[in-house]
C-alpha cells in the first residue's frame, strides 16, 4: 500500500511539474514575462507609424488593391511606379527624433503582400519589382546608424497570394496553409537579415485562427530569433502590448494608441482632415497620462517624401517636447486629479498639469494629500506662489492668457511622493 501511495505521489508531483513548465513556457512564448524587455518602450510613450508601399503612388490610402477591386497583374504594374528616388530614411529618422519620438515602426509589408524587403519567398517583393532595392535594409541601416529603436510592422494576410482574395472567410487550407508558411519564412527573414529589430507589429490575421496561423509557433520563432523583442496583439496571442486604433483605449496591459494624422494611414494627399497640432500633442498626452503610448502615423508619397503638413506638425511637436518632453517620457498616472483643467500626469515625484482650460491667474486645486513645495510654468519657467490649506491649494501668479498655443504645464514638486487627500482615484 505504502509503496502504491509513494507511486501515485510521485505521479501527481511529476504531473504537477510538468503543468507547471508548461505553463511557464506558454507565458514566455505569450510575452507576460515582459516587464524587463517592455521597460525602454514604456518609457518612451511616442513613436512614429510608417505606411509606405505600392498604394503610395496612387495616393488613395493602402486599401486600394481590396477597395477598388484591382486584380494583381494590374496591382503589379502599379509596382513599376513604386521608384522612390529621393528615399533618405535617415531623413525619416532624423524627423522622428526633431518631434522628440523614440521609436518608428516601418509596414514592410502591408495586407497588398508587397516586400518592401528582399524575400527569397516571394515574387512581389521592392527587389524584383518596381525599385530593385531592398528598402527595409536601407531603414535599418539608419534606424540602427542613428541609435532609433525600429519596429517591422508586417501584414500576415497577403492579398496577392493566389487564391485569397477575392474570396470571403473562410477559405478552404489548401489555399491558406501556404500564405501562412510564406508568412513564416518571411518573419524569420525580416528577423535574421536586419539586425536588431525592436518591435514586431503584426496585423491582418484572420480573427480568431491562430491554429491555421501556428501563431504559437510564429511567436515562439520570433522571439529565438530576437529575445529582447516586443511583439504587439495582433498574431492571435495576447502578446507584450495591445494596440488600438485611431482612440485613446487605456487598458491594464501595456497599450499604445495608434492614430493618423488625417484620416488615411497610406498617401492620401487630398485627404485634408488633418488635426491641428493642438489636438495631436492632447492626443499624446492623453496617453501619456494614461501609461499608455501614442504611435502618430505618416504617410510618405511614392518618392518617399514625407507630405509637407505632416512633417511640419512632427515640427511643432518637436518644438513643444523640447520643453515639455519631461511630461511624456516614463509618464503615468497622477494620484491627484485636476480634471476640470485637462490632464495630469505623474514622473518620478512631482506631477504636472496638462492645462487645456486656462483658469487665468489663479489656478485652484483640491484633493492634494501633500504638500506643495514649488510650483512653475513648465512653458516659461516662471515660478508660482502657492497658498495650501489642508488639502486646497491655490497656485497664483499666472499669466491671464496660456502662454503656450498647444498645451500649458505646471509642474508641481512635493516633500517626497505626492498623495491625493482621498481615494477618489488610484
Ligand atoms: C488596420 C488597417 C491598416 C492599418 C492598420 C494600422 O488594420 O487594415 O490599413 O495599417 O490598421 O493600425
């Protein structure tokens, strides 16, 4: 009997061992593990979106080829006008800097299925059509060159692949099971052939099908072949960050908004919704101030030049976070709240008013559990006089106009880390 019992604990402990490392390998493959490799992203909170392809030369945004219902032999004739002579990315790259971004994330290939990279597994590739360059060694010659974190977004669906379009979901294996090696081989290309790559940032799967996508076995490649990378939601795992669109979504993962300028992610030059520069640095601090990060796309023409009104707003942004970066990079939340004002966000120990509602010149303010030390205008310097009782406080001083145009700060610092007065909000 006793030799039997021993049996049957050894079991259940060899069971329980193995449930155990499986669960430990599901993690790590999932990316729950992140919180080291995640940390220089977080801090970052803005990055540059790129979209760039083939639809660049039609200047329609990068649905065109589905939209417009344009069979591939005509779609890839649209490839010899893809000659993007001045391409510079380190002009790109220099650009995201100015605008005080600390990643740019490149579609190398979008859901059209065109390579802006030289894949050996494709014959819709920048190499063997259109430019007879492999674009994506070039940006990362320059990410890399320039100390840039880089990111590949890729497109797992390809709308070239024989077969896949024009049909609807769901399509039979014979036509999805070689999309799906192809988009495999291609991963491991982009992350053997490129040097580092910082982020993988999927998109287009087929929602739900991560057995047909062996999205498991994708992540579990992806991450050998580059351990410090972040891989973003969109593979059918849960991955290291989540990514919504075009709305600022808080959520308790890591996240990052991803938002157009105007209302097209690829070349759209007569799209003329942008936003103004003010609404762009509310859109980044919203953000910000929320733990999350602000991916602001541009859409570069055929050529490669980046349209005129978006490089003169990542300018302006540029302008504002030589001042005001130190509200952005490595924000969260604050534990006291001056909603009626804008935002507020916490760094390290002082916490800033994002002021989209100028009070004039006295600024009030409640549910401060601490002590106010200084007080400034972040946009000007200026120091404030502050009057606290018990939890109120009064900042005076201010100018009666904002003196920035886009966003105004002030800075407060406290005796050691600051308290709201009540648990009104964590
Ligand atoms: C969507 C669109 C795509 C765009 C992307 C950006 O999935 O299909 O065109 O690249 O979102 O988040």
């Amino acid at each position: 009997m006793r030799e039997r019992g021993q049996v049957i604990r050894t079991k259940n402990a060899t069971r329980y061992l193995l449930v155990l490392l499986l669960t430990m390998l599901l993690f790590q493959s999932y990316g729950q593990d992140n919180a080291g490799r995640i940390k220089w992203w977080q801090d970052a909170r803005f990055g540059m979106f790129i979209h760039w392809g083939v639809y660049s030369t039609e200047g329609r945004g990068e649905w065109i080829m589905y939209q417009e219902h344009i069979p591939y032999p005509e779609y890839r004739n649209l490839a010899g006008n893809f000659q993007p002579k001045t391409y510079d990315p380190a002009k790109w790259v220099a650009l995201a800097k100015e605008a005080g971004m600390k990643y740019v994330v490149l579609t190398t290939r979008h859901h059209d299925g065109y390579c802006l990279f030289d894949s050996k597994v494709s014959d819709f590739t920048t190499v063997k059509v259109g430019p007879g360059r492999d674009l994506v060694a070039e940006f990362a010659t320059a990410c890399h060159k320039a100390g840039m974190k880089m990111g590949f977004y890729y497109s797992l669906t390809d709308w070239h692949f024989p077969g896949i379009l024009p049909q609807g979901y769901p399509r039979s294996p014979e036509i999805m099971n070689p999309m799906v090696q192809q988009a495999h081989d291609q991963v491991k290309e982009l992350l053997s052939n490129y040097g580092k790559v910082d982020i993988l940032w999927f998109d287009g799967m087929t929602p739900g099908d991560t057995t047909t996508w062996r999205s498991g076995e994708l992540i579990r490649m992806a991450r050998k072949l580059q351990p410090d990378i972040l891989i973003n939601d969109r593979a059918g795992t849960s991955g290291d960050f989540v990514t919504p669109e075009n709305v600022v979504a808080a959520n308790n993962k890591p996240w990052e908004s991803c938002y157009a300028m105007n209302r097209t992610w690829g070349y759209a030059p007569n799209d003329l919704n942008y936003k103004p520069v003010a609404e762009l640095i509310r859109l980044l601090t919203s953000c910000a101030s929320q733990g999350g990060n602000f991916l602001l796309n541009v859409s570069p023409d055929a050529n490669g030049e980046i349209p005129k009104q978006q490089a003169e707003s990542l300018q302006e942004i540029g302008k504002w976070m030589k001042v005001h970066g130190v509200t952005v990079y490595q924000a969260g939340p604050s534990p006291i709240v001056v909603a009626n004002l804008g935002f507020q966000c916490r760094v390290g120990d002082k916490v800033y008013l994002l002021i989209q509602r100028w009070p004039g010149s006295v600024l009030p303010f409640a549910w401060c559990g601490s002590v106010v030390k200084s007080a400034r205008i972040l946009t000007t310097g200026q120091p404030l006089q502050i009057e606290q009782k018990e939890d109120r406080v009064w900042l005076r001083g201010l100018p009666v106009n904002p003196p920035d145009p886009y966003m105004n700060v002030v800075e407060l610092s406290f005796d050691g880390a600051p308290k709201a007065s009540s648990p009104a909000y964590k």
